[in-house]
C-alpha cells in the first residue's frame, strides 16, 4: 500500500491501561493490532497519574455490597447490569491480569497478603495501592509488555482527526446507500512527517481518555481534550450523560500558578487514612454537609468545599493529614509529600491547601458489556467511553478496574469475532480516499490558539461547572457554537496541525457537555444545577 496508507486488523487510539489491556489481549491470540499514541512513548494519558489505588475485594466484601456502593454513588443513575458486571467479573479479571499475567507489585502487609485501604463512598477496606503512584506501577508493568509483543506495532507521536465510515467518506455509491454505516478505521496525523496517514482497519477502538483540559482547573493531562468524544459524534456514533464531569474535591491550590491548567492531585487515599478537611479556621467542616463526613461521594464533598469557601470567604480549604493519618506520611504517599514539598508544605507539620477540579468524565461513548458502540465495528473503553458504571458520580478507584475490565472484555470480543473471519471487505476499503488537503496556506497563529483556549476553559468553568444554572448554560452555548463557527472557517483555511486538531476537538467536545447539561433539567450526581 502506499507510504500513507496502511491497513490493520485492529486499530486502537489511545494507550493508557483501557487501550493497553485490549492490545494485549487480542495480540495474545495471534492478531496484529495498531496502537497510536499521541506522545514520544506510551507514557501519555491519565492512566499513570493515578495514585488511589484500584477496587478489588475486601475481607468483609462481597458482589452486592460493592454494587450498592457503586449505585449510591452514582445516584442511582448507573446502568444495573454494567454495574453488576463490574461488581462480579472486576475483581476475577483484575487477579487475572494485574496479579497473575502481568504481575503488579502492590503494596503488601508484614504477613504477605495484600494491604487494602478504603477511600469516599466505600462501606469496607478494598481497594489495592503501590504507596500514591498506582496508575504509574501498572502502566510500566503493561508498557513492557506491549512494547515486548510481536503482534502490537506501536505508532507515536500519531492525533486521530476523524473516525472513518463508509456513509461519510466512501466514494462508492454501493457504499454510501448502504444502510448499515461501519467504522473502517481512521485519519491520523503523523507529527513527526507532518502528513495525514490514512488507518484502515477492520475493527477500530478508542480509548482515548477524558476532557478534564477543557476547565480552566483539572487534574488531568494536557492531551484530554475529548477527542474520542468529537469523532465519534462527527461519526454519528452515540454519546450518552455528557452533562456527568465529576470534580474532584482535592487538587493542590497554589495562589501562584507556574501552569495554566493542570493542578496536582491529592489522592482520595489521604482521607482514606483519616486525613479531615478543615476552613481557614483550622475547623473540620464536612459533617455538617453530610453524615458520612469526609469519605462522603466526591460531588458531596466537592460541592460542600465550595460552600465552605464561600461562607468563608477563602480562596482554599484545607486538608490535615498531619494530625488525623496514622501512617508514616513520606512513606504512605512518597509521591503526594515530594510535590507539597517542593511547593514549601511539609504535610508532617502543616495542612495541605486544596480546591476542587476537573477530574475524570462519566459520560462518553454510549457501548454495551463488551464495549461495542452504536456505530458497527467502533469499541470504545476507557474513560471516553459511557458503560454506563458511574452514572451520575464515579465511585473513588473504579475508573482503573472499568479500563481494564472493559479492555479486556472488548479485545476478548473483538478476537472472536476476527476468528469468524469477520473482516470488511477489501472494495469498501479501497473505496475510501486518502486525506484532501484543502490547499490552506494560511500559517497557525499561536496566539489565537492559546486566546481560544483561554476562552473554552474560562466558559466551562464558569458556566458548565461545578454548579449550573440556565442562564449560564444558555450563555455558554451561545459562546461555544460562534466560537464553533469560527472555528470551522479557521480549520479549513489553516495547514494541519496537533494544536489545530486539539483546539477543534477540544471545542466540540465542549459544546457536547454544554448541551447534554442544559437538556438535563434535574440535578444529578456531578450535575448540578441551581435553577
């Protein structure tokens, strides 16, 4: 084939534990797999940010006793039957993969068996850590593994533009009649060349993370931007509780910032271990919000430090470890020490100042058990996808179990259906045409990218944020589509870009979240709406 068109089995757009995971075990059976990545390595993505821990199964645990606490968290909201499948099959799948096949070094006790700690919304100790750099310990242990493999070919430095179908891009009319549409892989930029390649494959699989880098405060890398969450509605694929973007109470609150967007993380695991939040006042304050105190649901406590800042009148709350955690501090969370550290907070002596932020994405890609989406032939997994687990507010250290349950399950599916010989036919994929370049000449102008950055993530935090009201989401639409206007007219005349792709994608999904938030007029969970 030509330089700039390649065909694979199976492509798979992202590569964080969900995409690892998937890889790895359609490889297993012999099946060549492409998986892009957008970064120099493997190392991109949410997935090694990580530093919780990931559910298992307690002493005192059982299926129904983890549903609950799932379904109670997420208001019950949550699809039952993605829940019990976590419930059930997560743990079983999880001593499978990350303590069996690819062995994790989490953290054990004097006597060998492994340490389990409790962290918000949980009713028993279950969930298994490596100190606060959980998400880091998996993924090198998968990355190895992956870059081991002779059935994965790994692709850097790769952004996907747009998810290719037959009803879109084919330019038989056999094809564009039909009335089944299927995915047949994918345009992507080569950075490194500078040239659109076109990725044609029989299955495709996004697993292509969350948005939290459309806030102005996130916890989250700087590539999630929603990018699976674009394409996939530009692909008429199914996109389900858009409106769910849960904050997460505790990121590091520094008056003077050294980066625009991304605040370090305070992992839940901390009031896991007794740490309380108190005011400014040296106070502790969440019992008056709700019961359950510190170890409420996230959008509880995030929406209760709002409150707090807002009575207060503060900028920050506060969380003391030092005086609540029995635990060696610099031991339990090397990782969470180091960064207070290096930003003058010694957590032995001292609280640590806090304010919430954009975390992780509930909603997503609308799949089934096996992540199977409404468009033929396109999985999604992972956080850009909707299974339908967390409904309207994830359950702390779900996340990592759903990826790898997920992975697994979509690559198991994914095998099977390749062992039946279930391939596109090689007319329809020659059907589909290599990239057009619309003859832009026109240089990207740095400035209008960061200005249309600034503006995306000043209107989502403001309007389409922790709390909603209609006139701020009527707002934030109005802004979004003319900034969606513009955007269009400047993509077309302007050379192809990562940054041109991101900031596209990026506003897109941005729009998403706002329409899904102003059609769902009831507050639930992360979605709260004050009118």
């Amino acid at each position: 084939m030509q330089e700039n068109r390649m065909k694979t089995e199976v492509l798979i757009i992202g590569s964080g534990i969900a995409g690892c995971i998937s890889a790895l075990t359609i490889a297993e059976k012999g099946i060549e797999v492409t998986l892009l990545t957008p970064g120099d390595d493997l190392f991109t993505g949410n997935t090694r940010l990580a530093q919780g821990g990931v559910v298992y199964t307690g002493p005192d645990d059982s299926v129904k006793t983890l549903e609950k606490d799932i379904l109670t968290a997420g208001w019950n909201y949550n699809n039952k039957k993605a829940v019990r499948a976590l419930a059930k099959n997560g743990p079983e799948v999880l001593k499978k993969l990350l303590l069996e096949k690819y062995p994790v070094a989490f953290h054990k006790k004097d006597d060998g068996d492994y340490s389990l700690t409790k962290e918000g919304g949980h009713a028993v100790n279950r969930i298994l850590y490596c100190a606060d750099h959980t998400g880091k310990s998996i993924m090198d242990v998968l990355i190895e593994h992956v870059n081991d493999h002779p059935y994965i070919q790994v692709c850097t430095n790769r952004t996907a533009i747009d998810l290719l179908t037959n009803h879109h891009h084919a330019r038989d009319n056999e094809f564009r009649y039909s009335l089944s549409n299927k995915c047949l892989g994918a345009y992507v930029y080569n950075e490194t060349l500078n040239m659109v390649e076109t990725f044609l494959a029989d299955f495709t699989v996004l697993a292509t993370g969350g948005l939290g880098q459309i806030y102005l405060h996130t916890t989250n890398t700087p590539g999630s931007i929603g990018s699976g969450i674009a394409m996939a509605n530009r692909a008429k694929a199914r996109v389900i509780n858009a409106e769910m973007v849960q904050f997460h109470p505790t990121s590091f609150f520094q008056r003077v910032r050294t980066r625009a967007s991304r605040r370090f993380l305070i992992s839940e695991a901390v009031r896991g271990e007794g740490a309380k939040l108190i005011n400014c006042y040296g106070e502790p304050f969440m019992h008056r919000y709700d019961p359950r105190g510190d170890l409420a649901p996230r959008d509880i406590v995030t929406r209760s430090i709002l409150e707090e800042m807002l009575r207060t009148k503060e900028e920050c709350v506060y969380l003391d470890a030092a005086n609540h955690v029995k635990q060696d501090l610099p031991t339990r969370f090397p990782t969470i020490y180091g960064k207070c550290l290096d930003n003058g907070i010694d957590i032995n002596n001292q609280p640590i100042p806090v304010v919430p932020a954009a975390h992780y994405f509930c909603g997503g890609v609308l799949v089934d058990e096996k992540g199977k989406s409404t468009l033929d032939r396109l999985y999604a997994i992972g956080e850009c996808s909707c299974t339908g687990v967390h409904g309207g507010n994830r359950l702390a250290s779900t996340s990592l179990l759903e990826g790898m349950l997920w992975g697994y399950t979509s690559g198991d599916d994914i095998a099977a259906r390749l062992g039946k010989n279930s391939r596109i036919p090689k007319k329809l994929l020659n059907a589909v045409p290599d990239w057009e370049n619309p003859g832009s000449n026109e240089n990207e102008d740095p400035a209008l990218i960061a200005q249309d950055w600034a503006f995306i993530r000043n209107v989502m935090w403001n309007y389409v944020g922790i709390t909603r009201s209609t006139a701020r989401l009527n707002r934030a639409l109005g802004d979004l589509q003319n900034l969606n206007r513009n955007l269009h007219s400047f993509y077309k005349r302007t050379p192809i870009s990562r940054p041109i792709i991101d900031l596209f994608h990026g506003s897109q999904s941005a729009l998403s979240v706002t329409l899904a938030a102003l059609r769902n007029k009831k507050s639930v969970g992360c979605h709260y709406r004050i009118s």
